[in-house]
C-alpha cells in the first residue's frame, strides 16, 4: 500500500485529495480559494492572474499536515490559459487564462493565415479561438509588441505548477493531454508544430518536453514523486474511469460533448477540437454555445427556476404537443450558427401552455447536446455510455428525457473532486511505473464511482420521434446547417 495525493489548481480554487494507492480510497482532503488580487497594476482584467496567487492557494490547502506520509503528487489544473516566460524562467506578464474575447480578431487572423479551417483542422485537429493559447499570443504579439519578443518560454498552468514543485529544474514537461489544447501540438502526430507559435507569436519559443502518461515528471529534494500532471477535462476523465465507448455530456451555460476514442478524431470544418487523454487515448470534443442558458432563460420566461422548470416539463409529454425550441439563444458552435438566435416552433393554441413550452426547453437543450454527440459518432467514435456532468444533470426532466434522446445508457455519478481524483490515480500510476508493479499501459484499476444509470425505456421509438422533429425543424429553419460535418 502507498500513499498519492492529487492536486487540482481549478481558476479559482486549489483542491487536494490523498489517497491509497491500492483502493482509490480518499484519506484526507485539502480546500482553499486563490486570494483575489489586491490591485496589482500588472493584472488589468478577469483573464489575467499572477500564477503565484495559485502557488499561495496550494500551500494553504496543503497546511496540517495534509501531505504527511506521501509518496507522489499529480497536478491537474485549469486549460485555455498559457504563461509568457523570459528565458530566465520569469513572467513576461500576468498568465492570460479563461475564455478571453480579446483574442477574437487574432483567431480569426490566424485561421485566414494557414488558408482556413480546413488547414487548421488538418494541423491540429482544432481551429483557433479566442480561448485557446495560440490565440492568446497572437493577441499578445498584436496589443503588446514588447513583451512579446521577451517570450522565450511558455507553459500552462499545470506545466508551470509541477516545475515549481520540482524547484524550477532546468527541464520542462508537460502530457499529451495539456499539450492538445495549446493550437501547436497535434494529437494525430504527437508532435508540436513550433511553426504556428511562430505564427502567432512572431518567433519560436522552446516548449516543454512532452511526458507519456505513466511518466513521472522528477523528484522534489524532499524525495516526492510528481507524476506528468494534465489539464482538468484529462483529469476529471481519469478520475472518472472512463474508456472506450463512453462519451461525457458536461451541462454547464455552455456545454461540451467529449468521448473516449483509440485514435484522434477530426472534422474538416473543425466541428470537433481533437484532444488527447492522460491515459494514452484521445477525447474528441465538440463545443456548444448553449446548454443551461436555454433553460434559465426559459425559467425567467415563466417566472420560475430550474427546479420549477422540471416540474412544469414533467406535466407535459414527449414532443411537447408539437412545440420544438432551437436553442441558439447566444449564436452557436455546433452547427456553426455563431450570428443566429433562437427559434420557438410549432405555436398552436393547444400548445401555448407553461408546461408544454418547458418541455419544448429540456429537449431542445438535449437534442442541441445530442446533435454535437452525432458529430462524432459520425467521424466513427462508438458510444455506449453517457455521463452526465454538472447540476442540471439532477433535474427529474433531463434524467427522463436524456436516455431516449441520447439512446444509450445514462450514468450520473456522484458529486465528487474528480479532477484532483484523476490527478491522484495518475501520480499512483507513476509510482507504480517506477517501482515496477504496474504497466506504463495500464493505469491502476480503482473503483467506479457512486452513480445513478438509467436505461432507455419502452418509450424509447416515442424519443426517437421527438429528435427527428427536433432535426425536421432545425432542417427547415437552418438547411444544410451539419451538411459539411457528415450529419
């Protein structure tokens, strides 16, 4: 039996979970909030941060002994960010994080520069937006030309969080799986595309060494393990155990749809961001604008809340009595809409009801979620299982609905620390790498986590029916709208 703790550095929050090497069992847990600026005239906004606020958080959660008696550490922590460094390892400027629409003229500028999507698709598997890291030095070189040329290192965050642990070593690594969300690393390839940083940036910059999954990244003087690290989608899909055939639902305003594959899975219109697991697979990705904002919309609509909302759905049926909401309520992503707005169809006067118009904002939310599901199924990924993620999974009207929807088993785990559970069970890989009792091929086996499944039902054909008249309309509203995506 050992000892593993699994840290995660989240945008705004460190978390620490330790745990048996054997059992995945939790044995102690550490929590504490990054300090909010102070007025640092370095920070001048939401998307910036000095990353020593996260160095601050993490030694706050560790306090008390939280890490007494353990052997290695694993480091998730939040993607879409990069950090400029100088070649002495300083920061240039605060880390530019989070989905910063500065960067919305530079991704586009970008996209035009290597011939369009297609191109960009073809590179990386994904086409820059303002999030993305690429985009974020392509606005740093445009706003902040100075600061630009002295950028002679750059890192994510996790990357930077395992060198600081490490004592800032000579070398640098980061995993496959953080590497996927930068815009100049290719999963296909396994390989960086240094020639897109320059791109963006206006010159190279060296980029860290790229770990294997059961990799350790070195030793700490005090003889710690620390393990590869990832981002925190890699994380969370390790910690929940997920593997081929299962696909994540994640209902946040916004929402993604993510599924395990054995190769990098691509679309010519970039539809699909191909990224790389921690577990020596890929995790396709398909965006949507809009997820819960449709139903909080329709909430304030009908002078309830989300719980309200399910309840109202449930007094009505399957199809809503011919009433289908398109839920583009802020433009969207899949299908490539992004100027579009909502639609309400079907109006009758029977169908004018509270509870039927609620119904009509569940499924539509799901059917939007199902169509970017469809976008990978169609480039080949087989899916079996769905999980749920994020709080509206609870909600009576989505478990009843999403089974059908989605026609496939349902799994709703439990609320737990899953990124920070991921990043244990990959640093409990590296020990057991190095001391040779596991396979660097196989992680270790630690048991699924609590979950509610639910089955699609004999209703499933009357499901089916509500999709097709979701696609009938959105067919007739939007022609062609998935036509290049093979949908």
């Amino acid at each position: 039996m050992g000892i593993v703790a699994g840290l995660d550095s989240s945008s705004t929050f460190t978390r620490i979970v330790v745990c048996d090497t054997d059992t995945g069992a939790v044995l102690r847990q550490g929590y504490a909030p990054h300090p909010q600026p102070t007025g640092d005239p370095g920070v001048t906004g939401p998307h910036e941060t000095d990353p020593q606020a996260w160095l601050l958080s993490l030694g706050e959660a560790a306090g008390g002994g939280l890490l007494e008696g353990v052997q290695a550490i694993g480091v998730s922590a939040q993607q879409q960010a990069v950090l400029p460094l100088d070649a002495q390892g300083g920061l240039v400027r605060p880390a530019l994080v989070g989905n910063d629409k500065r960067g919305q003229v530079a991704a586009a500028d970008l996209v035009e520069a290597l011939g369009g999507r297609h191109a960009w698709a073809e590179a990386v598997g994904s086409v820059p937006h303002s999030a993305q890291p690429l985009a974020k030095l392509a606005w740093l070189a445009r706003t902040e030309p100075e600061a630009a040329r002295r950028v002679a290192v750059l890192m994510s965050p996790h990357d930077w969080l395992v060198w600081q642990l490490l004592g800032r070593p000579a070398r640098r690594t980061t995993d496959r799986g953080g590497a996927s969300g930068t815009g100049y690393w290719s999963a296909a390839t396994g390989s960086y595309r240094p020639d897109l940083v320059e791109l963006a940036l206006g010159h190279r910059a060296l980029l860290p060494e790229v770990l294997g999954p059961a990799d350790g990244a070195g030793t700490t003087p005090e003889g710690l393990l620390i393990s590869a690290g990832t981002g925190e989608t890699m994380a969370a899909a390790l910690g929940l155990g997920l593997g081929p055939g299962d696909a994540v639902v994640s209902l946040g305003a916004s929402g993604s749809v993510m599924a395990v594959h054995h190769e990098a899975l691509s679309e010519p219109t970039g539809l699909i961001t191909s990224l790389a697991d921690a577990s020596g697979m890929h995790l396709p990705v398909v965006n949507t604008s809009n997820a819960v904002r449709a139903l909080r919309g329709t909430a304030e609509l009908l002078g309830t809340d989300l719980e309200g909302l399910s309840a109202l759905a449930l007094e009505s049926t399957p199809g809503a009595h011919g009433l289908v909401l398109l839920p583009y309520l802020e433009g969207e992503r899949t299908p490539d809409l992004p100027h579009t707005a909502g639609t309400l169809s079907g109006l009758r006067r029977d169908s004018m009801k509270r509870e039927h118009l609620a119904r009509a904002a569940f499924e539509g939310m799901l059917c939007g979620l199902v169509d970017a599901l469809d976008v990978l199924r169609s480039r080949g990924a087989g899916v079996r299982r769905v999980f749920l993620l994020g709080a509206a999974a609870g909600l009576p009207a989505v478990r009843a609905a999403a089974p059908g929807l989605f026609g496939a088993q349902i799994v709703v785990p439990a609320p737990a620390d899953y990124a920070a559970l991921g990043a244990a069970r990959q640093a409990a890989w590296a020990l057991g790498a190095a001391q040779g009792t596991l396979a660097p091929h196989t992680p270790p086996v630690w048991p699924a986590p609590a979950a509610q499944v639910f089955e699609p039902g004999e209703d499933l054909p009357a499901w089916q029916a509500v999709r097709q008249q979701y696609i009938a309309t959105r067919e007739q509203v939007h022609p062609g709208a998935f036509r290049a995506a093979g949908n």
